[in-house]
C-alpha cells in the first residue's frame, strides 16, 4: 500500500541507518513518505573511521555530521528533520563523570515531547519508529528518545495538550526498532570462517552472548527489505566518521546478507488498530479507509 507516511525518531545522525535503514527506503520506493527525526547534533560522538581522524573534521564536526547525515536521507530516499539539541556524549569511568550542561538527556521531557508532538502533528505519521525501554542500549541520549516518544505517542492526539504546536493527530501504530540481531550475526561470522576470512564479529557475539537477552524473542514483525540493502550500504557509508569500513557493520557483502538474513526486525509495542501476529508489515491493519480520510483532509 502507497501513500503512507512512516516517522523513526533516532537519537543522533548514523542511528537511523543502522535501525530499520532497508525497510525505510523499501516503504519510500512504494510510494509513502517516510521521515527521520533526528533529536542531537552528534557533535560528542567519536570519530571511529581512521581515515576521517584528520585536521579540520573534528574542529568542523557538526557541519560535518549534517553533510553526511543529508548523503544519508538521500540515500534512502527519505525526509529529515533536525529536533537541534546537544548530543549528550556517552559517559565513561568509574564513577561516571555527570553529562555536559543543556545537553539533550538534561532536558525536561515534556518541553522535549512537546517539540516532537509539534514534528508529529506537522508531518502525521500513521506509524512511529522508536527506541525500546533501553534505549536499544544504554546511550542517555537514546533512553531519552524513547521516554519522549512514549510521550508523544500518547499526547500528540490529545486536543488539550500544546495546542499551540499544531491540530491534534492519532498515529495508529508504535514500533521498537531491534537492529542487532545475534543470529545474523552468528550465519554471517560463519560464511566468513568458511571462506576462511576473519571475522570482526567473533567478539560482538561474545559480548552480546554475556550482556543480552535474545532480542528475537521480542521480534513481532519482520519486513522482507532485502531488495534495499544497498541503499543501506550506501546510508551506512555516508556516516564516514561514524563507520569505518573495516568494521563490522560493513564487513559482509550485500549478497551475502541478502542470503543469510532478508529482514529487518521490529517489535509492536502498541497500536490502536487490529493486526495479527506475528507481521510482515509495518503498516499491517492500516486500512484503505484511512487514506481517503487523509486525502479529505489533505484537501479540505
């Protein structure tokens, strides 16, 4: 089905092209409109591609960051918007040191919901894409992304709240992105053994082994997207600071994860129409009927 409009809310550029990047520019290319919300600059992430640690990119990184996360939305062929606050960094030592002042994970929630409902209302999505209660991990940035989606998921349909951000819209569906997998990455650490390659993925699957619970386990729906994995490759490339090439998340030709794992995986975490389970799309029980009283409004 075309014509329907698709928002993930990511906590910094990169983020979006690691969760959900395929089944993003899969929902693009049949006709819906599809936008990511950025909520940080990422001006404290680490420069992780050796080849982009050099004189002029760390002094310039928020201009640097844009451009590549601007290559990235043109990747997928999908809209962007920045929410423009501060990247909170990720805190390290024992103890850890307090988060810098006015960044993102500071912010009281509810002013930040209430720019995230003003983004809702404006662009209307009947589905929303966001972070689980951990965050996916533990970033305070992306544990604040999900406290203030879960926010305006609830209010961004509700009259009395901010009414001055815009008339009220009830998106239909509300999904946790799950993009690491430990069982694509078992089948992919296995090609490249067989083939007698390193893998960069053998401590991954042990950290993940010792620190995680199965994610699949929450997988509700899982969108067949492999027709798309290039256009992730390419979103992927675009965070040149963020990714380097030698790195796992580039380390498996698209064919092979085309072969060993076609789908991206997303966990319904509420909606307001009737699908059953488990799902293969995103929009499933969205019906026709919605679109035409979109179109009304459209052109009322």
């Amino acid at each position: 089905m075309s014509g329907l409009r698709l928002m993930a809310i990511h906590a910094h550029p990169d983020d979006e092209s690691s969760k959900g990047a395929a089944t993003m520019a899969k929902y693009a290319a049949e006709g819906n409109r599809v936008k990511v919300v950025t909520c940080t600059d990422g001006r404290r992430g680490d420069i992780l591609n050796p080849a982009m640690d050099r004189p002029g990119v760390l002094e310039n990184i928020i201009k640097v960051r844009e451009e590549e996360m601007a290559a990235a939305a043109d990747a997928l062929g999908i809209e962007h918007e920045w929410l423009g606050y501060e990247d909170s960094g990720l805190p390290e030592g024992d103890p850890l040191p307090p988060l810098p002042e006015g960044c993102f994970a500071l912010q009281p929630s509810e002013e930040v919901a209430k720019r995230l409902v003003a983004s809702v209302r404006d662009f209307r999505p009947h589905v929303i894409i966001t972070y689980d209660e951990n965050g996916g991990y533990p970033h305070p940035d992306h544990l604040k992304v999900h406290e203030v989606s879960m926010i305006a998921w609830e209010k961004a349909g509700d009259p009395s709240f901010a009414p001055e951000v815009g008339e009220p819209w009830t998106p239909l569906k509300l999904y946790y992105s799950h993009g690491f997998i430990l069982q694509r990455m078992e089948l992919l650490h296995a090609l490249m053994l067989e083939r007698g390659q390193q893998s960069p993925y053998e401590l991954m699957i042990k950290r993940w082994k010792e620190n995680e619970a199965d994610i699949m386990a929450r997988v509700t729906t899982q969108v067949d997207c492999a027709g798309y994995f290039g256009q992730r490759a390419r979103a992927l490339a675009a965070h040149a600071t963020q990714i380097d090439p030698a790195g796992a998340f580039l380390a498996s030709p698209v064919e092979d994860q085309q072969r060993v794992w076609p789908t991206e995986e997303f966990e319904l975490a509420a909606s307001r129409v009737e699908s059953p389970l488990p799902e293969d799309d995103l929009f499933a029980g969205i019906e026709g009927e919605q679109l035409l009283v979109d179109d009304t409004e459209d052109n009322a």
